[in-house]
C-alpha cells in the first residue's frame, strides 16, 4: 500500500486525513485479522482503531510504526477523530450507512468527502506472497476435490457432496470454504448459481460443483461440470463449447488487454455456436481476499488487465429445464503471461 501516495492526495486535496473502514482493506494494510478495526492515516501519522476485544492481537499483527489506540466500552470512533481537531476527513465509498451516520452525527463541523476505490486499486496486483497463499487455497480445494471424487456418483444427495467438499477442505486446513459450494444436477445445473439442494444425483446428470477454500485469509474458486452415464449430443456439443470459449479467451489474456475484450472472445465462440442467449454473467472476476473483487471481465467492464492480476475465467452455457455446463479456471497473469493456477481435468467422464 503506498502509504506516500494517500499523503500526497491528503495534501493535493487539503483534506487532513484518511479512513479505512472495509475491513478487508484493513487487513490488506495492516495485516490484522481480527473483525473489528479502522485505520487512519494523516500526514504525520498512522492511527489503529480497534475495540478492546482485539487490543493484544493488534499489537502483536501491526506494523510497529502505528499508533494503537483500544477504544474504551461504550466510546466511539468519532471520539479519536474529534480528539485530532482534524476539520475534513476522507472515508471510503465502501464505508457502511451506519458508520457514515455515526461520524456524522460525532464529527459535527468535519467535513467527510468520499474517496472510491482507494485500497481496491492496490489490490488488483497481487505480489508474489499474495499468489502463493492463493496457490495454496487452490491446492486444498483441489485435494478436497480429489480425496471425493469416489463419492461423486448417482445416487449422492447435492447438499451431502456440498458438506462433505467442506468438511474435506476444512480437514485439509483451510480456514473455510470461499462460499457455499454450488452443486447444481440434472435441470438444476441450468441454474448458475445454484445452492446445494436436497435432490438426489441421477443416472444421466450433468452435475456443476462451483467451490473453493479460504487460506491464510486468500481465496480459490473453480468450477467443473461432470457427466454419468451417457452423454447426450447437446450435452457434448455445449461442453464441446463452453471449453472452446475459455481456450479461445486464454489465449488472448495478456498486459494491457480490455477485459471487456477477453470477455468477447469468449462469448463470441458461444454465439457463433447458437448459445449466446444462455450465457447471461461476465467471463470472471477478480479473486485474492474476497472471492469477488477487481478485475471483472464482462461486457460493461472498464477494467485493463495488467502483471500480477489473478482473476477466474469461467464461460457457462445454461439450458432452462435441460441442464448447463461451466469450466471456471484461476489465472495469475505474469510476466511470461497467463499462468492457469488450477489443474484440475476440464472434462469428467464416467
């Protein structure tokens, strides 16, 4: 994080001081884990406001040139930024309407302007520590995958095959799970986001499994579709896709590519193919300490892709009342180009 560069726009814009409220900018900054915590940073110096729940974990996970201040029970935030005498204070546009509220009505005569995407920026480009605990959240939900593929079978109720894939992972080591894993089978795989169920895998499904594993505060998040029984021709034909798309979008992914434009490619081989209607969200999205972040590769993106950037590259076609098939990859874009951080076989056959 360039603490200079915020100290450079804090005098550029005479504004007096800057807040970090998102907690998982917070952590970015400061390396602090714990749920509850701000950050303040002036032009002399860096404050840490967290509540007395968090006081010794602070101490001992923030760089040692922070000023850690435990607020008292019952004191507010407002309190320490009053105490400055600071008369204009800048907040993230993340900041929560509560919090925004609370300073408001603490800092009377402060005025609060709001700064967009001031941390968000610095974490688009992972540094290489970054990519390795991502590496390590990929491994485990990729074990986790592995150690169950006996249980991938007909017969498997979604919401078992989900828990156990959590359990797995948890055994394994990670902190948790990305999200509640996506197990969509048969009709239910036509649904891009569907939520574990209490249906039972059948003899002919397709079955979509969407997971990944939280480590060392970073994410993974992959997805791949299976097949029992005998394919149908339309179901080889849209994996047949669905696999040309993402090939297709892989091979134009480098440094200073629109994402819009690897978004194109992609959705063009499905058009091409007749399936363009079925392919309603964006190619991917940025992973690192949420599962969602910056960049996002869709139609409507603004965002470059640049060195050090780690996103998903995840085409999907979804055939309502049939079925659907999604292949989602992990990609860590290097100075050789895109790496593909997952491994997993694309295609799975019984």
């Amino acid at each position: 994080m360039d603490l200079e560069g915020i100290r450079e726009r804090l005098s550029r814009e005479e504004v007096e001081a800057f807040l970090i409220s998102n907690i998982v900018n917070v952590r970015y900054v400061s390396g602090f884990t714990g749920s509850s915590a701000f950050i303040l940073i002036s032009s002399k110096e860096v404050l840490f406001v967290t509540d007395p729940r968090y006081g010794e974990q602070a101490s001992s996970q923030i760089p040692p040139f922070y000023d850690l201040v435990v607020l008292k029970p019952g004191e507010r935030l407002s309190s320490v930024i009053k105490g400055k005498g600071w008369s204009s204070l800048a907040v993230e546009d993340s900041i929560t309407l509560a919090q925004y509220n609370s300073l408001k009505e603490g800092l009377e005569g402060v005025e609060l302007v709001a700064w967009k995407g001031v941390v968000e920026t610095a974490r688009r480009i992972k540094a290489p520590w970054e990519v390795e605990k991502m590496r390590g959240a990929v491994a485990l939900a990729q074990e986790a995958f592995n150690r169950l593929r006996g249980v991938m079978r007909p017969g498997v109720v979604e919401r078992d095959l989900a828990l156990e894939l959590e359990f797995v992972m948890r055994k394994a080591g990670a902190e948790g799970v990305a999200f509640p894993a996506i197990v969509a089978s048969g009709p239910r795989s036509a649904l891009p986001h569907g939520e574990a169920s209490s249906r039972t895998i059948g003899e002919e499904d397709l079955v979509v499994l969407d997971f990944g594993a939280r480590w060392q505060g970073y994410y993974s998040d992959m997805t791949r579709t299976l097949k029992f029984g005998q394919w149908r021709s339309w179901e080889r034909k849209v994996c047949r896709v669905v696999l040309e798309a993402q090939q297709a979008a892989l091979e134009v992914v480098k440094p200073g590519v629109e994402a819009r434009e690897v978004d194109a490619v992609a959705r063009g081989v499905i058009e091409k193919a007749g399936y363009g209607e079925f392919f309603g969200h964006g190619l991917g999205h940025g992973v690192g300490l949420e599962v969602h972040e910056a960049p996002s590769l869709s139609p409507s993106s603004r965002d470059v892709l640049e060195e050090g950037m780690v996103f998903t590259v995840e085409p999907g076609i979804y055939l309502p009342g049939k079925g659907g098939v999604r292949i989602e990859d992990m990609v860590y874009l290097g100075l050789e180009g895109p790496e593909v951080l997952t491994s997993l076989p694309r295609e799975v056959e019984e």
